[in-house]
C-alpha cells in the first residue's frame, strides 16, 4: 500500500518532552498547583486550604486521567482551571484568566522541550516525497493546541504540517479513532492511505489500528511489549538521547 499521508504523534516522536509516565505528570501537576495557588486567589476565589489540602482537593478536581486519560474523551485544561475555581467559589472566571493560568502551568513544560536530532532529516525527506503530513497529539491536561504548535515553532518544525488535530482543540483523544479520522479529513486523504507514527502502543498504535491505518512504533527505550499490547506494523528503534530534566519555576 503507498501511502499519501503520514500522522505523527508530537512528544517523544518528534520532540521530546519532560517526563513520560503518570507518575511523572501526576507529581509535576502537584508542584504546579502549589505554585500557581496565589494566582488562584487573585481571581477572587476565596482558598482557605493549607496549601497541602488545597493540593489535595484540587488534584481530584483537574486531574482526572485515572479514569478518563484513555477514555478517548478530553477534558481542555480550561475547563478544568473552571472546575477548580469553582470548587472554591469563584463560578465563573474569564477567558482571559483561564488562560493566564494555562500559560502558568504549561510554561515549564514547554521551555524543556527538545527536537531528536533525526527529527528534521526525516520531516524534510517526508516533504520532498510530497507527502502530506499531519501532528496528532494528546496534549498535557489537554492544554490549547496553541502552545504545542509555539513549542513547534521555536524548533523549527510546524511549517511540514498540513493538519493539526490536538486534543486541548477537540472533543477527542486517541486512542479513538475519531482523532486520527479528522486529521485524514483535513489533509483530505482515505485513512487506508495513512501511517500513524507514534512512541505509544496504548494511544497511537492501538488508535491507527481502530481508524484502519497502518502504524509505526518509536520504540526509543528499546521497550518489549507485554502480552496483548496493540501491535504495531513497524518498528522504529531509535537511539534516545539522554534524558531532560524539568525544573518548576
């Protein structure tokens, strides 16, 4: 089968992101909550909370991916900001607020991105073939695809893209099949004409097999797949570099 398009999935597939595990984000999400609870009270919500307890409270409101992260639903951080002020009083807050305190939380995360040194090599090869391409990617907190595409930006790499499905946009993520289904929509090709290239057999591979595409796994760490993990059509076993550190400002 020749494909006509290629689906790239964004952190540890073409750039590498902080941190990669629940554990990971679930701790980062805390230290940010810690940091940005003064804000909150800038917005008029009444937090009487130790800062533990509001940090408690507060992880069960915004950070619900035990249940939902592959649910195939998203949940826009915005709307979590919301919820969260909310709960302490504060029913309603701007869109201009609710932005502030996006940005507050995602800046670390985006400031200690880095592009793989293959990364370029393959886009422009991938271009110079006229192949169409397309990012889809489930964003931390599902966070407004604006910030991934600045992170895109700054290194150099958002002009290759045709499409933009990211879930902080949607009302998907993968691994539902609706999420790769748009992204063939905007680049107005079959999804048998498609290859998803992702690092993770959960969201990506097994999400590529659902919408009928073909897939190809960035197995970066080298990774044996346990029993029953969706199975990829390729393997691509790339040499890691050697691991970003995220410091919380």
């Amino acid at each position: 089968m020749e494909f006509h398009a290629v689906l790239f999935d964004l952190g540890q597939t073409l750039l590498e992101y902080p941190g990669n595990t629940h554990e990971f984000w679930r701790e980062y999400l805390e230290e940010r909550l810690a940091e940005i609870r003064a804000t909150l009270s800038d917005t008029g919500a009444h937090i009487e909370d130790t800062t533990e307890i509001f940090v408690e409270r507060a992880m069960d409101i915004v950070w619900p991916e035990r249940k939902i992260n592959m649910s195939g639903k998203s949940w826009h951080f915005g709307e979590r900001v919301r919820a969260l002020l909310a709960a302490y009083g504060r029913e309603k807050c701007t869109d201009r607020e609710c932005e502030e305190l996006t940005d507050a939380f995602y800046q670390p995360i985006g400031a200690a991105t880095r592009r793989y040194p293959e990364t370029l090599e393959v886009l422009e090869a991938l271009r110079k073939r006229g192949l169409r391409m397309a990012i889809i990617s489930n964003a931390p907190g599902d966070v407004p695809g604006r910030l991934l595409r600045a992170d895109m930006r700054r290194w150099e790499i958002e002009q290759f893209f045709d499409a933009f499905v990211i879930s902080g946009d949607v009302t998907c993520r993968k691994p539902n099949p609706e999420f790769m289904w748009a992204a063939a929509r905007e680049l107005r090709v079959e999804p048998e004409e498609c290859l998803v290239v992702g690092d993770s057999l959960r969201a990506d591979i097994a999400g590529a097999g659902a919408a009928g595409m073909k897939s190809a796994w960035v197995n970066r760490e080298q990774d044996h797949p346990s029993a029953g993990s969706p199975t990829p059509d390729h393997t691509l076993c790339l040499v890691p570099i050697p691991p970003v550190s995220l410091q919380v400002a």
